[in-house]
C-alpha cells in the first residue's frame, strides 16, 4: 500500500478524489504498453475501474497484472505515477450499485446515451487495481 501522508501522497490523494479521467497502461502479448484513458474511482485501497468485457485491456490484465496508471500532467510538471496490480473482480459490484462511481460518473454516462443500468450491463466488467508504488516527476 502506498503512503498518501507524504507530500506526494497528498497531492495524489487529492487527484484522486477530484480527477476524472487516469491513464491505465496495460502489457499487450507482445510486451508492448497499451496506454488508456478511464474512469475511475478510489475507495480507499485501490482504484475501481470499470470495462466492456470483450475490452483488449481485460485480456492484458488477466496475462500480465501488472499496470501502471497516471494522471494528465497538463505542463509537465504535476506527475504521479503508480505502479500496481491488476485483478478482474469474480463477483463484481456492477457500475450502477456503486454509489461513489455513479455520483462522479452520471452525468457522464447520460451524455454518451446509457442508462445507469445499460450502462452496467455494457461496462459489466470491474477492476481494481492495487497501487503498491507511487513516483513523481
């Protein structure tokens, strides 16, 4: 688990509940970064995301765990990076039932013409991913 008392872990907390939008980069089969942008939340232990199931970045995961995520750094300066792990949730809590991601996300996916629960059924897929690693630059 990371430290978010220090300094940087505070500004990366603070993203954390604020920001819309980090950059997942997965490991494609041939070794190659696959960055992406997604939705997210944190919970207090990892980031929750949510995917189609058919999504290439489920099937990178569920070969090679282990991920990165960032932040937009905008000018180049503000940059968190964790280093983590991945896991495809068994049972997952599907979108729609999780209360802090509906309340970030609703809006977002009214505008792209889903329903809470179209939504859920589209997005059925739940990752989390544990940072373990946290680096700035």
């Amino acid at each position: 688990m990371i430290d978010l008392t220090t300094k940087l872990g505070l500004r990366a907390k603070q993203r954390l509940d604020t920001e819309s939008v980090i950059w997942l980069t997965t490991v494609d089969a041939k070794g190659t970064p696959q960055p992406r942008p997604v939705w997210f939340i944190w919970d207090g232990e990892a980031l929750v995301i949510y995917s189609q199931a058919k999504a290439k970045k489920v099937q990178h995961i569920a070969k090679n765990p282990n991920v990165a995520l960032h932040f937009d750094s905008g000018n180049g300066e503000d940059i968190q990076v964790f280093l983590g792990v991945a896991e495809i949730v068994q049972n997952p809590t599907p979108a729609n039932q999780n209360a802090a991601y509906m309340d970030r996300y609703r809006k977002g996916i009214h505008g792209l013409g889903f329903t809470e629960q179209s939504f859920a059924a589209e997005y059925s897929v739940e990752i989390r991913v544990k940072p373990s690693r946290l680096r700035s630059f």
